[in-house]
C-alpha cells in the first residue's frame, strides 16, 4: 500500500495513480512469461527482448552504490511512469530535468504496438537550441528496504529491449535536489527514431495499438496528466493536435 503522506507535495494526484498491484506494467515472473507466449504468437525472434542477465547487469552497474549505501531510489517519471508507475513508493514530487526533452521516438512492436504495425513510445533525447522547455514531470522515492524487489520490476519494464541509457542524474524538485534514475534514449538502439517528423509520428500514433492498450490512448493519458499537473509541453499538444485531426 502507497502511504497517503506520499502525496504531502501533490494532493491532486491522491486516486489518480494505478496501484502496484493492479498494474499490467509491473513485470512479475507471471506477467513476463504472458509478454513470452504473446511476442511467439506474434512471430517475434526468440530475443525479441534482452536476456535477463544483461537487465540484471545493467541493473547491478547503475545502482552498485546505492544499493551498497542502502539509500532509497528516486524514479523521474515523464511518460507512463506518470500515471501508472508500477511500483510501491512513499513520495512523490515534481521534477524537472534540464537540457532534455520527453519525445515519441521509440518504436514498439508489443506494448503499443505489433510487429506489422508499431507504435511509438517516449523517450528523452538532448533537447535542439530551438526548443527552450526542459522536460517536466514527476520523481518518485522508493525506500530503501523495497530497492532491490522494485528496481528489478522496474529495470524489467523499461530495459526489456534496452532502448533505453539508465542513469543517476541530479534533478531539481520544489523540495530540493535529488539523485534519481532518468532513462534516455539509447539513439544507437534500432527501436529509436528520432528521425520521424511530426507529421509522421502523428500518423504512426493514430493507428498503432498493442497489448497494453491503443497509442492513441497512451498519448491522451499524458495530456490529461499533464493538465493535472499544470504542466505545459508544447511538443505533447501540437502532436495530440495532430493525432485528433486523424480520427
């Protein structure tokens, strides 16, 4: 159970969060085995995600010091970490990640997608000098007694193609600096494409949907919890513009 002075900073956000428990994002051995038999009916290669070791690995050289210190772990949240994150924590605030910003640049054959018509799902890359807005969202702290169980869920989720650079960065809160994990873009992954215009991920967005649900409803979950939040991104709203325009 989530404590409800988890919620000190962000009150509006009390009920509007999937619970661990009832996530379909919270990649248990069961869950996991379920992506298996799915990726096989779809016709994915056997590696079609990253063998455990090598998550494990990533895991255990990303986090040695914490772990070894005992300390909680901060999780930035830009995407579906926002409203769904998957995992037991005890606080959450707002964040802000300088120098980035959130785009739709990873593609995805499974979640929001299939391998005859992928989706697209968010990821951050170094934001161009023309776009001033660094990338706002949410940090979450996992105590530490929950570190290594959460972390694993966690690092299976989000590495399980490993189109992602997992990193502790410094980011500023309303409360004061933290450490936190921050996953960007791995732009040497065959899965990113940074290189789609606008116009092309509005279309690719219209029409993909996955085992998770439609990538159209993945982009209004984020509008809509952007507009909880009072966060203003302009790139997520002239895309979900576009997306509309579709239909």
């Amino acid at each position: 159970m989530t404590p409800d002075n988890a919620f000190l900073h962000l009150p509006e956000l009390r009920g509007q969060l999937t619970p661990a428990h009832a996530s379909g994002l919270r990649l248990t051995d069961e869950v996991l085995a379920e992506w298996d038999a799915q990726a096989r009916c779809e016709g994915l290669p056997a590696h079609w995600r990253l063998p455990d070791g090598e998550v494990e690995r990533s895991r255990s050289e990303v986090l040695a010091a914490l772990r070894a210190q005992q300390d909680p772990l901060w999780v930035f949240a830009y995407g579906s970490l926002m409203w769904n994150p998957g995992f037991h924590f005890d606080e959450v605030r707002r964040a802000r990640l300088p120098g980035f910003a959130r785009r739709f640049a990873l593609s995805t054959t499974i979640g929001r997608g299939t391998p005859d018509c992928p989706g697209l799902v968010l990821t951050l890359q170094r934001r161009g000098e023309a776009d001033p807005q660094d990338c706002e969202g949410l940090v979450f702290r996992i105590p530490a007694p929950l570190v290594d169980d959460e972390s694993r869920l966690l690092w299976r989720r989000e590495m399980i193609t490993g189109a992602y650079c997992p990193q502790l960065l410094p980011l500023p809160t309303p409360q004061g600096e933290v450490q936190a994990l921050v996953l960007v873009a791995n732009t040497a992954h065959t899965h990113y494409r940074g290189d789609l215009s606008m116009q092309a991920t509005a279309a690719t967005i219209a029409k993909a949907c996955g085992r998770v649900g439609s990538n159209r409803d993945y982009l209004e979950q984020l509008v809509r919890q952007c507009e909880l939040l009072g966060i203003v991104d302009r790139y997520v709203h002239q895309l979900a513009a576009l997306v509309r325009t579709k239909a």
